[in-house]
C-alpha cells in the first residue's frame, strides 16, 4: 500500500512539472510574439535572441549633400575640394564623417567633395597622407616584380612593374598613393592637382602608361604589352 502511495505521489509530482513546463513555454511564446508584434508596428525585423534589425525604406539614402548638418556654420573654417574618389561616395564621405577628421565634408554640385577643416585637421589630412605614402613605399620594396618612386612635391609617380606582378597588388598600391598625392597637393593650396603617371615594363623599359592623371585616363591590357 505505501508503495503503491510513493508511485502515485512520484507521479503526481511528474505531471505537475509537466503541466508547470508547459506553462512556461506558453508564457515565453506569447511574449516571443507580444516582441514581434511590436516590432511589426515599429517597422522592424526580429532576429533569434531578441536581436532587431530596422527596415530602411527604398527613400531612405545617406545624406552625402550639406543638408546632412542641421546646424551648419564654417566661420573660420578652410575648403578643400577632393576629386575623383567618388567609386562609392556615400561610403566614403561616411567614413569620413565617422573618422571626425574634419568638421564639414559633402557632395558639392560638381559632384566632389567640400571639405571644412580647421588648421589642425588639415595638418592631420597632410601628415596622414605622407604616412600612408610611406607605408606602400617601404611594402613595395623588396618587391622584385616592382618598382614605385614618387617624386618629392609629389606630382610625379613611375612605376616598373612585370607581367608577372600581382594586378590586384599593383592597382591597390596605385590607388594608394595617387590619392594620397591628390590630398597633399589639394591641402597645401594646389586646386588643379595634377600627377604625371608613368609605368614601364621592367623587362624592357617600354612605356605602358604616361599620362597626366586625373586629367587623363590609363588603362593596361594584354594588347598594352611589349614583351
């Protein structure tokens, strides 16, 4: 008799646990779905763990143009224009806005960039930019498939590179170093900045590019080659 009493209360006791685990799930699903219902109403998606992400309508771009700054005021401030940088403009002048190394940057109406900057953060963009300068000259110099020299105000860059050197290595580099040329040129007053671009075959000194850049374009191709 008493052991038939211990297996009714044992389960006795299982079902309560039961029913009380049942509860409990009840009780979390109906606020997983209180949480997604009002994230609905917010315009927002729900993610596992509670995580939220906002909906961003079709409309809702980044603000690249001066209306971005609802108190604007460049009293005392320097322009500087950057040219030519604009593969992704929304990502760059966000990235400098982020980087708060200068007080104003926008998309003007020649579709470049206004940048505002105090003194200070003009010396920042210069001494940056010869910093970065350095950085690719002192990456690229063991390099035996080529060769970088950029002249010292910086209007000059020639390159000797082989057909075997790393294309994606050689136009990141390239890149690198004509748009930290621009920068130095433009925030030490130069407006028309201008860099005589030359690349040659390492082989046999053949001129694959020569051209005055940003005026003119450059392009190497297999048909480039004179091997």
């Amino acid at each position: 008799m008493k052991r038939r009493n211990i297996f009714g209360i044992a389960m006795g006791i299982i079902v309560v646990i039961c029913i009380l685990m049942a509860m409990v799930q009840f009780k979390k699903e109906q606020i997983a779905q209180s949480e997604v219902d009002a994230a609905q109403k917010e315009d927002v998606t729900v993610l596992p763990g509670g995580i939220t992400i906002k909906k961003v309508d079709d409309d809702e771009d980044y603000d690249t143009s001066k209306n971005y700054y609802k108190d604007y005021d460049d009293t005392g401030l320097e322009t500087y224009v950057i040219s030519g940088v604009f593969s992704d403009e929304e990502t760059y002048i966000k990235g400098i806005r982020e980087a708060d190394i200068c007080e104003y940057i926008y998309k003007n109406e020649d579709g470049n960039a206004d940048v505002k900057v105090t003194e200070e953060q003009r010396e920042t963009w210069i001494g940056s930019a010869k910093e970065n300068i350095e950085y690719v000259l002192d990456k690229v110099k063991d390099d035996e498939e080529s060769n970088f020299e950029i002249s010292e105000d910086y209007t000059e860059l020639n390159v000797k590179i082989t057909k075997q050197s790393s294309p994606s290595e050689f136009l990141s580099n390239v890149e690198v170093l004509l748009y930290n040329a621009e920068i130095i040129q433009v925030f030490t007053g130069e407006k028309d900045w201008s860099v005589h671009f030359i690349v040659q075959n390492m082989n046999t000194g053949y001129e694959l590019v020569n051209v005055q850049y940003p005026q003119e374009g450059w392009n190497i191709d297999e048909d480039t080659w004179d091997e």
